[in-house]
C-alpha cells in the first residue's frame, strides 16, 4: 500500500512527464517561426544580390577609406611626430 506522499509524487512525475512529452510535441509542430525564416532568407537574398551588383563600386569606397584611415595613422606615427617621454 503507497503513502499519501509517495502517490503524490508518483502523480507529479506523471505529470510533469506529460509536460515535457507536450512541450517536445509542441516544438516541432510548432510553425511560428516559418514566416520569420522565410522573411531572413529573402532579406538575405536581396542583400547578396546587391552586393553582387554594385561589387566593385564596395570595393572602391572600401578602399578609399581604407586609404584615409591609413594616411591618417601613418600621419600620427610618422617620424616627424615628436614623442613625449616626460612622465612627471
């Protein structure tokens, strides 16, 4: 003969066991987040296809500031820079 509390936790493990079938069931039968695959993959696209179109006109602005942002450190480490080694 079972106790009150051993029948109780036997009826919380076959619930909580229920919950988790439910919950597995739940995940992947669940649709939700098909709308919101689809919306990332097609942005997705559009981007690549752009990126592709408008390839070497990137490359050049990306180049162009690639050069500014040289000549300005080069500028600031250069030999003409004076360096302050006084700490007091």
């Amino acid at each position: 003969m079972l106790l009150t509390y051993e029948v109780a936790l036997k009826n919380g493990l076959i619930k909580a066991r229920e919950k988790v079938v439910d919950t597995v069931k739940d995940f992947f039968t669940d649709e939700n987040g098909d709308t919101n695959m689809i919306s990332i993959i097609l942005v997705l696209v559009i981007v690549i296809a752009l990126a592709a179109l408008f390839r070497k006109n990137i490359a050049a602005m990306v180049s162009a500031m690639w050069e500014s942002i040289s000549e300005k450190f080069s500028g600031a480490s250069g030999t003409d820079a004076e360096i302050n080694t006084n700490f007091s």
